[in-house]
C-alpha cells in the first residue's frame, strides 16, 4: 500500500539547515538537564505506598480530591487490580514524619470523604537507596541499547550508517528526556520503559531507510550519493507514513483515555515517534552522507576464488 508513489522530495537539500536546528535544540536541551535536571518520581525518589480497599467502585478523581485537601495534592493515584482496590504513591514530604503518621492521615482523609467504606490494607516506606539503585540500572540499560544498535548496525550495514544511527538515537533519547526536564513533567518507570521503545523505534526506521538506501547504490549505478539517499528516503516514504501515523494513533488515545498513571508513558511515545521520524531523515542519513558515504562501501564484496572459478 503507497499513500504517495511518485514523490520526488529533494529532502537532502536541506540537512544543513536540519543540522542547525538538531544541534539548538539539543544544547537547549543539555541546558535544561543542567539548570532544572529532571522532576524524578516516587520510583526514584523513594516515599511511600499505601493500598486501600473500598467496598464500592471508587472513581480515582473523588481520591484525589480527598488527598488534596489533606495536602498531598502531588499523589499518585492508580487502580490496583478492580475499581476498588487503589493505589497510593506519595513522595517524601516531611522526613520527620513516619510512614505511620502518614498513612494514618490519608486514612482518615479516604474514610471522611468514603464516609468509612475504605479499608487500609498496607502501607511502606520506599527508601531513596531503591530509587537510586533504579535511576542507575535504567541509565545502564539505555546505555547498553546504545551500545548494541552501534554493533548491530555496523556488522549489518557499515561503520558510517552505524554512526548516523548512533547519532540518530542519542539525538531521540535527549529530546524525548528534555520534554520532562523543560516542562518540570514527573519522570518515572513509565517513562524510562517509553524511552527505551523510542530507541527500539527510531531504530527500526531508520535500518530500514538504510537498507534502501544499500539496495538503490547496489542497484543505480548512475547518480550521485545525494540523489540516490533522496531516492530511497522518497520510496520508503509511505510505509513510515503508515507506521508512525498507525502509532500515533494508538499514543493519542492512550494520551486523552488513558488516565493519569500513563499520561507521561504516552506523552514520551508522542515525541519519541514524531522525533525519530524526523531523525531517520535528517540525522541518521545526513550523517552518514557527511561522513562520506559512497557506493563502493555498500557494494558487495567479491569472494577470493571467484574470479579462479570462472578461469577456463
């Protein structure tokens, strides 16, 4: 299925320009990191959980609203297996209080509001060595992503696509990260598992232009490097249409229906697909074609005997 078959997008004419406007946003996007860092959650920071139970369905905006006016108005609040069984995050206010103390205000805050149809089922404390502990794994495992697409990329293609690809990845991961550290939006698990599909995704775009990008020098043998990378960005152009199009469809009623818990897992997604289509074109590619990327470094490589076979 094609949406456009015969586009002839010079696309490559403006990498410079597209150039300017990575590197800003991405030293905009260090400077966020460095001045404001980022608005890590309960996951990270450590605090305390409480589960309650309610005899009735309880709807989580009526909770928040009795933990509000007992001044946890920045709580976490999800449902914990059925509508009336829900869970309760609170990050670390007052270190003098004692996850007693605290769970027992949120108590009597559910049981006013409930008029006493909640019960308290358990309450701990989350240390902060926990949430470190979670921040340096989730680091290592973007990290370790990082370090197996450069592999992949370059046992498959060559060490100039693996580079672009690096570059492409590393360029996604900042921007999606530097939405949260910007707009002070909480960073947690749900947002660490959405960084790393982004990474998975702007991969997957942009080993496929690549591959293009191989079949055409291996097929054209006329035109230049530049002509060839528009061609096979223009005749992969419908199929990313299709994928990231089908995908932000799925994000933006995951983003507007899908409550609060999964707002910042949605909101990651939305920048991370709409960042790395851009990346696949504009980064991945042109940095390949500026690190001198040329139809003998893609064609296929002779075996030694070959030429003995064919001796008569």
């Amino acid at each position: 299925m094609r949406f456009f078959k015969r586009t002839n997008i010079d696309f490559m004419r403006y990498q410079w320009p597209a150039l300017v406007l990575s590197t800003t946003i991405n030293l905009l996007a260090i400077g966020s990191f460095f001045f404001q860092g980022l608005n890590f959650g309960l996951d990270f920071t450590g605090g305390t959980v409480i589960e309650a139970g309610y005899k009735q369905p309880v709807q989580l905006s009526e909770v928040r609203s009795a933990l509000a006016k007992a001044g946890y108005s920045e709580a976490t609040v999800q449902h914990f297996g059925s509508s009336r069984d829900v869970l309760i995050r609170l990050a670390p206010k007052n270190q003098v209080e004692s996850t007693a103390a605290v769970s027992d205000r949120v108590f009597r805050a559910l049981s006013a509001a409930a008029k006493g149809q909640v019960d308290l089922r358990r309450a701990e404390f989350v240390g902060p060595e926990v949430g470190s502990e979670l921040a340096e794994s989730g680091g290592l495992a973007v990290l370790y992503s990082l370090i197996g697409i450069l592999i992949y990329v370059w046992l498959r293609f060559e060490w100039r696509f693996s580079v672009g690809a690096i570059i492409a990845t590393i360029h996604d991961t900042i921007v999606t990260v530097a939405v949260f550290s910007l707009f002070r939006i909480e960073f947690d698990l749900t947002v660490l598992a959405a960084v790393l599909a982004v990474i998975g995704y702007s991969l997957n775009d942009t080993v496929v232009i690549f591959d293009r990008i191989r079949e055409n020098f291996r097929k054209i043998r006329k035109g230049t490097v530049l002509e060839v990378v528009n061609l096979s960005i223009n005749e992969t152009m419908s199929r990313t249409i299709i994928t990231s199009g089908t995908t932000l469809v799925v994000v933006l009623a995951l983003f507007f229906f899908g409550g609060q818990v999964i707002h910042g897992f949605a909101l990651a997604m939305l920048v991370g697909v709409a960042v790395g289509t851009y990346s696949s074109i504009y980064v991945a590619s042109s940095a390949a074609v500026m690190l001198g990327i040329s139809r003998a470094d893609l064609m296929p490589v002779k075996k030694e005997g070959a030429q003995l076979d064919q001796l008569p």
